[in-house]
C-alpha cells in the first residue's frame, strides 16, 4: 500500500502541472499579425501557451528544440468566422423558425473526413455555425481542429446567434414567408428588453443588398452586437456599413465571382470596416478560406488587412481574441509553419501546432 | 527585263519592314531549362526570333524595358469554359463542333487575358457519352481558332449530378466499345468501296465486260468523325472525362483496344491508377484545383494533390481550370484564376517549374501545338505574358500580355 502510494506521488510529480512542458521553435520568419514581423526569431511554448516571443534569447536548457528551415514563414493558425464543418446540412431544426437554444456545435462530428482534411489547411480555430435556413438558427460555438475527440475539440458552446435574413429562411409551410414578415418577427422578438437575442453578438447571413439593409435596420433600432455574414453585395453600402461600425464575415470567394465581388473585401478594409473570411465549409472546404484571402489580394486587398482577416479579426468577433489570433505572449500556442508567404498558392503548410501539439506535418507523400 | 525589273521594285517596296520587338532585361522562363537572368529576347513579325543573354538589339526595334521583370510563355488553359453561354450542356453528337455553339461576343476573355492567358482549349460540356468536337482558340481580338478539331470529348461513367457513378459506367463502358466497333466497320465499308471504286475505274479504261460500279456507301458523320479517331494516320484526338480510378481504368482499356491517342479529363481520383496512366503514356488534364463545392460524388475523392501524385508517377499534366458547373463553377470566370489554380498545386507537391509547366508547355504538348506555343524559343509564335516578380508570388501582376507578338492588354489601361 505504501509503495502504491509512493509511486502514485512520483507519477503526479511527472504531470505537465508539475514541470512545464516546454517547446522552442527556433528560425523561420515569425508574423505574430498583432505587431512586426520577426526574421530568424523564437517561440517558446510552456504547457500549451506561447511563453515567449521574438529576436533569439536564452532558452531553458529542457525545452524540446525544433528547428524551421529558412525560408518558412510562422504564422498564427488561421481562424474561419462562419462554417459548418464537419456537419454539414445537420445545422438547422426546419420547422420552427426560431430555435434560438439550438447549438451548432451539436452536430459536429469530429470524425468527419472534411475534419481530418482540415487538419493540414491551416486552420486551427473554426466558429461553427447554425445554418441560414431559420431566422434565429440558434448558437454559433467554438472548435479548435486539435485532431482530438468533440468533448477535448469544443471551445465553448456559444459565442453568439445565428439569424438570417437570406432567401433560405423564407418559406411557404411557415412563418415568415417574405423578407417583411422576417424582419416584423426579428422586430417583436428583439423589442423585448429581456430578450436572450441581446445578450451575445449576433450574426446575421445578409449578402444580397437587400439583406444586408435589413440587417444594418435592425442594428441601428436595436444597437446590436451584430456581424454581417457573407456580405457578398456589400460592395455600394460600405459607407453605411463604416458608419454603423458592423464588422463583417466575408465570402467565400471562388473563381466565378464577379470583379466587383473579388474586389470588395479589399474596400471594406480600406474603409475602415473590420474584415474577416469565412469558408462556409462544406460550401468551400477549410484550406479555401486562404484562397480566399489571397484571391482578395490579387484583387487589391492589402496584405496585412488579409493576415488580419484570417487571424486576429475572426477571433475578435467570435470573442476568442484574448486566447488566439495571434502571436503574443500569454496566447495559446495555435500556430502553423508555412513553407513560405501564405498568401502565395504555392506555400503549403510545414506543421500545426494547437495548444502547443504538433497535429500535423506534411508527409513526403502528396 | 525591263518589266521584271519594275516588278521587282515593286514588290520591294510593297514587302514590309519585318516588325521588330525586343523585350530586354526580364528573367525569361523559357520552359526549356534553367531561367534566364537579364536576357534579350527579340520577336519578329508574331514569331520568336531570338532568346539570349548580349544579343545586340536592331535599332528600328520597338523595345519594351523590363528590368526587374519576369517573361514566361502565355498561359494555356486546357480546359476552358470561356465562351459557353450560362446554362449551357450537351448532348451533342460526335460530329458537333462546340465552335458552331459559343458566344464569341462575350467580354469574359478580356479578365483572361489580363490574367496572362493566350490560348484556350473549349470542349463541349458533358451529358451524355459521346459530346462532340473542341477547339483550341486564340484570345486575340479575332478570336483565331488554332484548331477547329482539337479533340473528340467522350465521358465515361461521369454521374452529370448526384446519383451513383456504378449504373453510368456499366452503360457508358460498352456503349462507347459499340460506337467504336460500328465506326471501325464503317471505315472498313468506305476502304473497300474506295478500292472497289480504282478497280472499276481501272476496268472501266480497259473496257472489260465485268466492270460494275460499286454502289457508295451511306456518308454517316458522327461514325466519321469516330473513324477519324480510329484511323492513325488522321489521328484525331480523343478526350475522356473520367472521375473515378475505375472509370479511369476503362478509359485506359477502352485506348488500348483501338489505339486511340487519348487524353484524360478531370481524372480526380488518379492516385491508386496513377502508374497505370504513366505506363500507357496517357497525359491528363487535371482540375478544377480548387474545390467549390463539389457536392457530385464525381469529385468525392476530390484532392488539389492530384496533379502532383501524376507528375511525380512520370505523367505529362496540364492543369485546366475547367469551371465545371457541377463544381460550384459556373460560368467562364474559371480562367482568369488559372495561374492561381497551378500555384495552389504546387502547395500540394509540384515545383513551380513544373506548375508553370502544367499551363504552358505541357498543354501545348496535349493539344498537339508544342511546336509553335508553350515556350520560350526561337521560331515559336511571340505568345507571352510580362510578369511584375516572380510567377506565383502574392505580389507578383501581369503587366503586359502579348499574343503573335502584339501587345494585347497593359496593366493600368482597362
């Protein structure tokens, strides 16, 4: 008995709480997104969060060394604002209209082959979202692609609403059947000072014009916490979009968008309008979103506002920004190495690390 | 003497000065080794005069500075879905040329060419099995075809929606062996009347009794057409549309038994036939890269490595940006983001080199034009796109794109 627990001592002396894990990542030009941009710098990881950042300094002799080739570029791991990875088409009670308590979170299965494709994308934080098919689709919540089972995968339940203000939600078998009716009930539900609706950010599928006035309607009278999501039109009200201070949930884009459409998210940054991307996963898969973002920039978005629309801005508006969406110092060790500039195509992903885990590396084999 | 003198005057100064363009101090991509730094390259009347490091410059040259800048051959989309109206399928029929049904009118090509893109191969969309004849057409304002038969699309086992694959290739496979066998019998019946036809001519001369006139066989166009393919020395091209490694599998069957010069389309799950295709010295076009929405279990094996995995088995890849409707896809716009759709192949395992490759040279080599287009070299035609950096860099525009040797797009102009 007593030896039992002697050795019972000696393996809780051996836990991480104990004596910190510690992971050096060494070289590699470091772009924390959240300030300048480090050649040849270093990370240091302790249990999971980034410890320290920056020029080379002194490490602790027990940190485990990896070494980046030159060339490669360290970013935080990429975070999509709105998707529905991993359950696809399983998002939305069809026949209420309001399910405000439904979780998207709930339908995600961690075993989905889109999950594990996902794992080498880049991404490594995914709000999930209730679909576009209910007025008030119910909670957006948190997963980060840690390749673990749901349980150790969830971040958090809710980090918001999902409404829409989208073709999709109007239907003949129930209310509402027009974008008035929709608007009417939005109203009568957000008139109640008591409403659950305002207690958390809402994020609201506008991407037609129409749509997207509605939406910024209902913000004005309300003063909601809002985030437009897709905003795909949004191209001739930016100045009303500025002026209301709404950020937006943007794309996804692909090669049968309109000029004006590629050219959007780019005029929403320059604007001033807080951007961020979004794959609508399954519609694009993950490793989209930075196709996305580079398709932004070839047409005239700046760098660093697309860095920022896969990082810190996405993590902002799903309200993680203190724990990720960037490289700083107290942040949770979510990062991947690039063989180069992410936002050229032809940089694939080295390694992914989420909460200071290796979860992938790319194999010799395509 | 003295009329051929003037003749001769005449026709001196009626000849035209050759038109002369020298492109000086760009990284040339020649796509036939090792770049080229600070090069010369000289284009004279559309054609590629001279590629080189020192070479003088003719004084009445029109010259083009571009210092700084990187040349590379126009880009070749080997799938193209430029000029195909909205809504727009087959069924065609062998002897149906997608020429006869585009919209040369629509502007989508002017984004195409900005992007660097001087030459398209457009085949009829898939539905059905046997979809008619593509063309290879040049962006200039002409719109020139290069090649009004560029090739036969066949699709195999293809679900053209959401229902299984397994019942469409059961039928397609034996369908298309049918169409073949009844082309071969139809060119066999049109060999011996030609033969048939110089006996009797023959006998018909020496005024024999027996001389009886053959009677001409019925002209069957689609078998024509299929016969064409058939026939080696007419050689027509045939491109099959295959998803899926057992369609694929057919496909290579199907080339095999009637010594067909075969191109496989899309070929999205290539990977466990990959050295199969390499063995038949089959060249793929591969696409779309990018996965949009690809709901269609033709693409549920859907990887943008598909590319790498069949160059590095040994195969010749051209990388096409398809636009496939059943993608996600719609519409022409697919072209103009084919220089991107080769850069994200590379992400998954291709060099650059070979990335360029795949829009280039290696598209040029499908569509059978390598000898004239796809690279940087002495008498090839002056089709290039000038670069601001290096190809595939985020930074990187095009500042100039050139087709026959004439400046067709300036960055900043439109």
């Amino acid at each position: 008995m007593r030896i039992a627990i002697v050795a019972l001592v000696l393996a809780l002396a051996q836990t991480p709480s104990a004596k910190p894990e510690r992971l050096l990542l060494k070289g590699g030009r470091l772009v924390p997104v959240s300030g300048a941009e480090i050649e040849d710098g270093m990370i240091l990881i302790e249990d999971g969060v980034i410890r320290k950042i920056g020029a080379p300094f002194e490490v602790p002799a027990d940190a485990k060394v990896i070494e980046i080739p030159k060339g490669s570029w360290i970013l935080p791991g990429f975070i999509d604002a709105h998707s529905h990875l991993g359950s696809a088409f399983d998002v939305e009670e069809s026949t209420e209209s309001l399910t405000p308590e439904a979780r998207a979170v709930e339908a995600f299965s961690s075993r989905h082959p889109d999950v594990a494709a996902a794992l080498g994308s880049g991404v490594t934080t995914v709000g999930l979202a209730p679909g576009n098919g209910n007025l008030i689709g119910g909670r957006v919540g948190i997963v980060k692609l840690n390749g673990a089972r749901y349980d150790r995968a969830l971040v958090r339940v809710s980090a918001g609403f999902k409404a829409s203000l989208g073709i999709e939600a109007l239907r003949t078998d129930r209310e509402p059947t027009s974008r008035t009716g929709a608007v009417s009930m939005l109203r009568e539900r957000l008139g109640d000072p008591k409403s659950e609706l305002r207690s958390q950010p809402m994020f609201v599928h506008a991407s037609m014009p129409g749509e997207i006035e509605s939406a910024l309607d209902l913000q004005a009278a309300f003063k909601l916490n809002m985030v437009l999501v897709h905003a795909r039109e949004a191209g001739d009200q930016i100045e009303r979009i500025r002026a209301s201070k709404v950020p937006v949930a943007f794309g996804p884009l692909t090669v049968s968008d309109r000029k004006e459409t590629l050219a959007t998210p780019g005029r929403l940054a320059r604007a001033g309008i807080r951007v961020a991307f979004i794959s609508d996963a399954p519609a694009t898969p993950e490793e989209h979103l930075r196709v996305t973002a580079a398709f932004a920039v070839k047409y005239g978005m700046d760098r660093g506002a697309a860095l920022r629309a896969l990082t810190i801005i996405p993590a902002e508006l799903l309200g993680a920004s203190q724990a990720c969406g960037s490289l700083d110092e107290g942040k949770a060790a979510d990062i991947v190495v690039w063989s180069g500039d992410p936002l050229s195509l032809s940089s694939g992903v080295e390694l992914v690390l989420v909460d200071g885990r290796v979860t992938w590396r790319r194999s010799e084999k395509p | 003497m003295r009329v051929l003198a003037l003749l001769v005057a005449v026709l001196l100064q009626v000849q035209p000065q050759p038109k002369i363009t020298v492109i000086r101090g760009a990284k040339v991509y020649t796509g036939t080794g090792a770049p080229l730094e600070n090069a010369i390259v000289i284009l004279s009347n559309g054609r590629i005069e001279a590629v080189g490091k020192d070479l003088p410059v003719p004084p009445e040259a029109k010259l083009i500075e571009a210092a700084g800048k990187t040349l590379i051959p126009g880009l070749i989309d080997a799938a193209s879905r430029l000029f195909i109206g909205p809504g727009e399928r087959g069924p065609g029929s062998a002897e149906q040329n997608v020429l006869d049904g585009l919209d040369l009118y629509q502007r989508d090509y002017l984004e195409a060419v900005e992007q660097g893109v001087t030459t398209v191969y457009v085949g009829p969309l898939s539905a059905g099995i046997v979809n008619g004849l593509g063309a290879a057409i040049r962006l200039d304002d002409a719109h020139t075809v290069l090649l009004k038969d560029a090739a036969l699309k066949l699709t195999l086992g293809a679900s053209g929606g959401d229902t299984s694959t397994a019942l469409q290739r059961y039928e397609s496979y034996p369908q298309l062996k049918q169409s073949f066998e009844a082309a071969r019998l139809y060119a066999e019946t049109w060999d011996k009347y030609r033969r048939d036809l110089t006996e009797f001519e023959q006998k018909k001369k020496e005024k024999k009794e027996d001389a009886k006139e053959p009677a001409k066989p019925k002209v069957e166009p689609r078998s024509d057409v299929l016969a064409r393919a058939l026939d080696p020395k007419r050689n027509l091209i045939v491109r099959i549309e295959a998803h899926s490694a057992d369609a694929i599998s057919l496909a290579l069957r199907l080339a095999e038994e009637f010594k067909l010069r075969l191109v496989l389309e899309h070929a999205t799950e290539a990977g466990p036939v990959a050295a199969a295709i390499a063995k038949a010295k089959v060249p793929v076009v591969v696409g779309p890269v990018f996965r949009t929405g690809l709901y269609s279990v033709d693409y549920l094996n859907h990887s943008a490595a598909t590319a790498a995995v069949l160059v590095k088995a040994g195969v010749v890849v051209a990388i096409g940006s398809f636009g496939d409707e059943r993608a996600g896809q719609s519409g022409p716009g697919a072209t103009r983001f084919l220089a991107d759709a080769a850069a994200f192949a590379a992400s998954k395992g291709l060099t650059r080199e070979q990335a360029l490759a795949a829009i280039t040279l290696a598209p040029a080599r499908i569509l059978g034009i390598d000898k004239t287009h796809g690279s940087i070299e002495k008498g090839k035609i002056a089709d290039l796109a000038l670069l601001s950096g290096e190809p595939f860099d985020s930074s990187t525009r095009v500042e100039r794109t050139l087709i026959n040797g004439e400046t067709v797009y300036t960055r900043g102009d439109r």
